[in-house]
C-alpha cells in the first residue's frame, strides 16, 4: 500500500494488499494518518495468535507470497497477506502476481496426465489441505469469497472442477462466480452441496469419508454433462425437505409471483399498500400472518400526496406509528413517469428487460425486500396481452426477480370486460402458480379475496373484510355496535343505489314514464317497487332511499310541460 499525501482531493490511499481492510487501517497508523485503536475501557487489549500460514507459490515451487489466519478471544478471526521482497516479508501483496493456491500439486496432477483428474476448489487454505490430506487436487484463492478475481481461471482451462460451497449465501454466490469463470476458459465446472452441513458449514465440519466424497462427486459430474441439470435425489434423500414458506400466509408465497386482481375501485390498492404496511411493522393483516421485514410498495397510478394520505389512516387503523416504518416501508410513486414498463418486446417476441427493471432489482437488493407490490399490470407489461408468448415471457422475468431475491412478488390486475379474473389471456393465469382475487359486493360493502388458484395452499377460502375510516378491517373483528352500524350504513347505500337505478331507467322512456316525490299515481316508491333495477326492495325502503336523496341533494324536483297535453307535471331528476 502507498500513501500520497499531495493528491488534489486529499488523502489518496492506493492499496495493493489483496483487499484486507484490516492491514490497510494498520498501514494508516503505522504512518500516523489514524489514531491508535482506543480498547474498550476496562477491556485488555486483544492478543492475536497466529492459526495458520498458507505459502502460495508460482507453479514452480517459487514462494510468492502467503496469507496469516490470526485469531483472538472473543474477536472474528480476521487474515493478513505477505509479500517477500528485498529479502523479508512485507505487508501486502502489492503488484504480485496473483496465482491459486497449492498451485504446484495442481501442475504435477495435470502433468502426470489422466483423463480422470477432479480439481476441487473451496473458499479458504485450509479447507484445501483437508481435502489434500484426503488424497485429492484441491485449491483455493487468499481472502476466499471476497478476493476472486478472474485471472484465477485461466489455470483450470479445461479441467474438471468441483466446487463445495460454504453452506450460507455467500458462500453459494462465490461458487456460481466460479463456476461461470471456469465454464468460461473451457473447464466443466459444477457446485456439490455436501450433505448434512450444518448452518454456515463447510468441508471442515462434514462427517463423511474419501469414499463418499468420491461417489458425491462422479454423481455431481454426471449431472453437470447433462444437457439439463437435475436434482441429486440422493443427496437430498439425506436432507429433511422443507415445505413452501409464505410472506403472506395462504396468499403470496416467497420466491414466487402471485397474480391479484379484482375490478376498478374494489380496493386493491388500499389492500396492497396496507399488506405492506403490516409487513414493515410486523403485524398480522386481515387475521393473515405476514412474515416481518422490508417491504415496497409501487404504484403507477397514485402520486405521493394519495400514498402520504393513505398511509395516515393505514398508520392510524393499526395503531403503527409511521415515523417507525422509515427504513422499512418502502412507498414509491411512478405516476406520470414515461419509462415504468419493465421490458421491451422485440419484433420476433423476445423480451428485453428495461431499465426500470433494473431499477427494481436494485431496490429489492439493496432494501432487503422480501414483499413486493406491483400496483399495476397495465402500466408495467406493455406487450400484448393476448399474445401468450409475451405474457408468459414478462411472468418469466418477474419469477426470475422472485427466485433469486426470495422475495414474494404480488402483481396487481384488473378482471377482462368478460368477468374473469384476469384481463387478457388465460397466459396470465396459467404463467403463476399463485393467484388471488378481490371481490365487492356493492349491497353489502363487504369485500372479499379468495385464493383462486394454488400451488402451495387451499384454493377457495376466502377472507372477508369492510373499509372503515381508510382502512381495511376484517368483519370478524368488529364490534356488535360497529357492525350494526356498518350495516345500516350498507342498507342505505343498496336503497340508494336501487332508487338511482330505477329513477335512471324511467329517464332513458321519456317524460310519460317519469315519477314525482308526491303520494299519486306517478309516486316513486310505488312505481319502482317491482322494478327489476329495485332488487326487491320494498316501497317504504325506496321511500328512505328517495328522502336520503334528497337531503344529499342526490336528486331534485324539475317541473315540466305534459307532452300532448295541458298543464305542468313535477318529476324526480338526478343532480349530476
């Protein structure tokens, strides 16, 4: 590492030490540009011991350089790389060459030919011994995981290489970045799993024998020459397999896009934005289990004063303070945005992902998202719907996004001009393997979802729910004094709009088939009564309905000539 002390922006670090933060920091005290480490107080100053040194040479049996495994009590176990040069070991590796580890075996295995030779590659030095006291060619790189660089590759040009990962997600992402360099220079790589490791795991802790790594490992590659990769039954056959989880219980399983649709004005967004509200704060919604943690909701229709006045009376129903769900709530506005399509179609179909999906993958990474809310379809799908390629090829991309994320994507929908539960072709139904549909019963104000089709639950159980005061909440969980209410409240609006609906259709006949809001022959309650529009109202309830309307100036009297005949007449009209 040098230090330039004269550059224009200030301190310049240019650091060659393989990537070590540790011996950069105490390169910067050593020149007096960082204070010493200040220990806790009454804490003894941490004593580091050395756990392991892991020579690396040139190919040639020429050391180049080596990395330390230096431990302490009660602190993580951290590594430092050395350089020889000018006759001692200096710190850092600095421009050295960088090569694989036990990089001589490897040269005498390939030399001494065979057409069998398995090359095994791991994260650390030591785990690269084992295997080697074991009888095998195995590798490994300094600073495992996090110092891969391509060059590494180009050794392994056309070997067989078998890959065992540490058992956590780092370990499995710098086994694909592997194995894509290998397959890259030629060689036919592939990842073995070994069975039985626990959490975190790695070769280290494994039970089993040469022999059974062997037998793992012919298996493995077998399957890695295939045309397609297929499940090695028997090492799952040594695992308990583990049943679908959900971010949403019964209703939107993670790693997977669930379809959700529901006609214009049900309610879906509300929905939407409140299931993502009781994920952020890690509260049940509906009497449904959420499953805590980040969560995002995006709209392509609200702007940010509708999602802000939304969000208070959300907060407000669930007693959840909003300044809590900073960080955690993720609320995005792209009304009025010209680029919210997530992919592009070319003329002979293929789909290209577009910038705004990008964006949003970015945002499911870098937030930790584990629930997802696409509010809507229309806005983000621009191909066309009818065309079962296309849809199948967007729900494709979106399910990609899901499986590597681990996020559960909801992807909101509105119903065809038929009635069905999705617009467009059956393509969208048939893509997911999850999907859920928001009904309104107008009479009622009652809302309800059912699980129209399911992998991974029951399908058909549905869940019932009102608004109430901007939110939604679940019948079940009212008051008798409130649910009385409710329904009053949902009575009159069924008299309402069954008077409105009769009062519209004797309009579309003409004047002679017009009715008054006076006791007669042409009284409203009377004539309606009967009506198919009335649903079976009866006339003292369409007699509420006509005194409610009026009092909301709904309706009004309009006095009008009597066509083909003397004198006035007084009708009902609605006030638009």
């Amino acid at each position: 590492m040098t230090v330039d002390p004269d550059a224009p922006d200030g301190l310049l670090v240019h650091s060659f030490n393989g990537g070590d933060p540790l011996a950069v920091k105490d390169e910067l005290r050593r020149q007096g540009l960082l204070p010493e480490r200040q220990e806790r107080q009454g804490m003894p100053k941490p004593q580091w011991r050395e756990t392991g040194c892991y020579e690396y040479d040139n190919g040639r049996g020429d050391v180049v350089y080596r990395t330390k495994r230096l431990e302490a009590t009660g602190h993580a176990k951290r590594f430092v790389a050395e350089r020889f040069e000018g006759g001692r070991w200096v710190n850092g590796l600095g421009d050295q060459p960088r090569v694989l580890y036990r990089l001589s075996d490897l040269h005498a295995a390939i030399e001494a030919g065979g057409d069998n030779l398995v090359v095994y590659f791991v994260e650390g030095e030591r785990k690269a011994d084992k295997l080697a006291l074991m009888g095998f060619v195995a590798t490994a790189i300094a600073f495992g995981a996090n110092g891969w660089r391509d060059e590494y590759a180009k050794p392994l040009t056309g070997l067989s290489v078998v890959i065992l990962p540490d058992n956590d997600g780092p370990g499995r992402k710098f086994a694909e970045t592997v194995k894509a360099a290998v397959e890259d220079v030629g060689g036919n790589a592939c990842i073995l799993d070994l069975p039985g490791l626990p959490p975190k795991g790695d070769i280290m802790d494994w039970k089993g024998t040469a022999d059974d790594l062997r037998t793992l490992t012919a298996k493995a590659l077998r399957g890695s020459l295939l045309p397609m990769p297929t499940l090695d039954l028997a090492a799952l056959s040594m695992v308990s397999p583990k049943p679908k989880a959900f971010a949403v219980e019964r209703l939107a399983p993670l790693a997977e896009v669930t379809l959700f649709t529901g006609p214009g004005s049900a309610g879906k967004s509300l929905f939407g934005q409140q299931l993502a509200t009781c994920a952020a704060a890690g509260l049940p919604c509906l009497g449904l289990d959420v499953r805590p943690g980040a969560a995002l909701y995006l709209t392509c229709e609200d702007d940010p004063d509708q999602l802000h006045w939304r969000q208070a009376s959300i907060c407000k129903a669930l007693r959840s303070d909003m300044a809590s769900l900073a960080g955690k709530l993720h609320l995005i506005s792209l009304r009025g945005a010209l680029d919210n399509e997530l992919a592009t179609f070319e003329a002979d179909g293929t789909l290209k992902p577009a910038a705004a999906f990008h964006r949003l993958v970015a945002m499911i990474r870098a937030a930790g998202v584990k629930l997802t809310i696409l509010d809507n379809v229309a806005h983000l799908f621009t191909g066309n719907e009818n065309d079962r390629g296309e849809v199948t090829r967007f729900v494709n991309l979106l399910n990609r996004l899901a499986g590597e994320t681990g996020a559960a994507i909801l992807l909101l929908g509105h119903p065809n001009k038929s009635g069905d539960d999705y617009s467009g072709s059956t393509a969208w139904l048939n893509a997911v393997r999850s999907q859920v549909t928001l009904t309104h019963d107008l009479e009622t104000d009652v809302r309800t979802i059912t699980v129209g089709k399911a992998n991974y639950a029951r399908k058909g159980e549905a869940i019932r729910f009102v608004w109430m005061e901007g939110a939604f909440v679940r019948e079940d969980d009212l008051t008798p004094d409130v649910r009385r209410e409710l329904a009053e409240v949902s009575r009159a609006n069924g008299e309402d709009e069954a008077f409105l609906a009769c009062l519209r259709a004797r309009a579309l006949q003409g004047v002679d088939r017009a009715v008054g809001p006076s006791r007669g022959p042409n009284y409203a309650p009377v004539q309606f009564e009967g009506m198919a529009e009335a649903k079976g109202y009866k006339r003292q309830a369409l007699k509420r309905a006509m005194d409610r309307l009026y009092a909301s100036v709904r309706v009004r009297t309009e006095v009008v000539e009597r066509p083909g005949k003397s004198g006035q007449k007084s009708i009902i009209v609605e006030v638009m």
